[in-house]
C-alpha cells in the first residue's frame, strides 16, 4: 500500500501536471545554476567552508538530473525520468536540511552583531579624567582662595554676593546639565525603538518567506509524484512508459545508471 494516497491531479488547481512539471523542472534549473556560479569561487579564492562547498557541488549534480527530466517530460522514460522524480524527492529533504542550516548561520550572525553593538567601546570606560584630580582637603583653604579671587575679580562685591552668585551659577548648570541629559536619553530611545522594529521587520519577513519556500516546495513535490504516478499507470496500457530491465550497452556505467533507475522506480512505487 503506497504511503502517498492523496496527490493533486492539476497544478494550481487548472492546469494540466506535464505543464506545472515542465514549470517545476525550469524552475529547478534557474534555482540550481547558484551551484555553478557557487564553484566559480574556487577559481575565484573566494573562501567557502565546508558546508557551502557540499551545497555547491550537489546543487551541480542535481542540475543535470533536472535537465533531462525537464527535456523528458513530453516523452518520458521510465527509466531515467523514476531517478529523476527521486532526485527531485531527496533534493527537496536535503534543501530543508540545508535551509535549516542557513537559517541557524544568519540568526547566529545577528546575534554577534547584536552583542557587538551592545558592548563598550574601550575608549569610553572608566571615569574622566577630572574625577582623578586629587580633592582639596583643607576647606579653609579652599574658601580663601575663592574669596580672594572673588575679590580680584570684583572687589566692589562683599563676600556674600560671591557666595550667592556661585550658587546661582551652580543651579544654572545643574539645570542645563539635566535638560541636555533628558534629550540625550530621549534620542537614544527613539535610536533603540527603531532599530528594534526595522529588526522585527526582518526577521519576520525572513521567517515568512523561509516557510512560504519550504511549503512550495513540497507542494512541487507532490506534484512530480503525481505526474510519475500517472505515467505508471499509463504504463499497464503503453509499453513505451514501462521499465527496463535490460541495459543496450554493456558499459560499467550504463550498468550502473540502470541498477539505480530500477531502484528509484521501486522506491516510489512504494511511496505512491
């Protein structure tokens, strides 16, 4: 008993599965020339880890597979076009898995620059350098001297108008310094508040657009099964869409193509 039951017999609900797989397999074709343009960065000394390497080579691999089934879908063989629709299966698995990754690299990413922006700059640590300033201990000194300058400066004043005028200038200063503090801390707010929504913002559509890709894909997916299940029940009326054992030339390497398009073929006989 096939594991698929259900499987969309029009793509997008009014057109016919051959033109929706012709659709998906030229789709496929632009999505996987990135891998070509991907190993270009070898020649290039673009440096690639590992991961992106892998991703790459088998994006490669599997362009090949989605131009002869695109190239077969107006006459298929059974053969070829059963590896291609496994192909097309596994890729999408693995692109998920690889899409999961991405998603992982870039949240990590934002995290870093997130923490980044958050730390002290080193030249704004510590204190100023006038808090260093050795203190006067000796308040007698202290008050003289700033009589005597008062008294330099203004001798017509008595030592009380230059008491009470350094306390106007100090209340001054605490307001101007307060006022200045209050807008500073207010921009710096406003800063923040619309950093963080242009963030949400971004993340959200990211989010949005990572799970709209992923339900397409399968959505593509169901569709290529499909097609391939149509073709095999074409296959008990017509001979040219039924398998074939026998391999034309005895190369290693049509022997080989052939065990694995048998094996394809069984796998998604069991699938749908």
């Amino acid at each position: 008993m096939p594991l698929i039951r259900k499987l969309p017999q029009k793509f997008l609900g009014v057109l016919p599965l051959y033109t929706g797989v012709e659709l998906i397999m030229l789709y496929g074709i632009i999505n996987r020339m990135s891998g070509v343009y991907g190993l270009l960065s070898l020649f290039t000394g673009h440096p690639i880890d590992f991961i992106q390497w892998v991703f790459y080579l088998s994006s490669t691999l599997v362009l090949v597979f989605y131009i002869i089934g695109f190239k077969q879908v107006r006459q298929p063989s059974m053969n070829s076009f059963s590896l291609v629709v496994l192909v097309y299966l596994l890729d999408t698995i693995i692109g998920c898995l690889f899409t999961l990754y991405f998603v992982w690299f870039w949240f990590a990413e934002q995290s870093q620059q997130s923490t980044g922006d958050s730390t002290i700059p080193d030249g704004l640590t510590g204190t100023p350098d006038f808090f260093d300033k050795k203190p006067i201990d000796d308040k007698d000194e202290f008050l003289a001297g700033a009589s005597a300058t008062a008294t330099a400066v203004a001798p017509k004043h008595t030592h009380d108008d230059v008491l009470t005028s350094k306390k106007n200038l100090g209340v001054n200063a605490a307001k101007a310094i307060g006022s200045a503090t209050g807008q500073l801390v207010k921009r710096v707010a406003e800063d923040l508040e619309s950093q963080s929504a242009s963030e949400s913002y971004e993340l959200i559509l990211t989010i949005g657009l990572t799970i709209s890709t992923t339900l397409l894909r399968f959505y593509f997916t169901l569709i290529v099964l499909s097609f391939y299940k149509q073709l095999v029940l074409a296959s008990k009326y017509d001979s040219r869409f039924r398998i074939s054992t026998s391999v034309t030339t005895g190369s290693k390497f049509a022997i080989f193509m052939n065990k694995l398009e048998l094996k394809a073929y069984s796998i998604l006989n069991k699938l749908v």
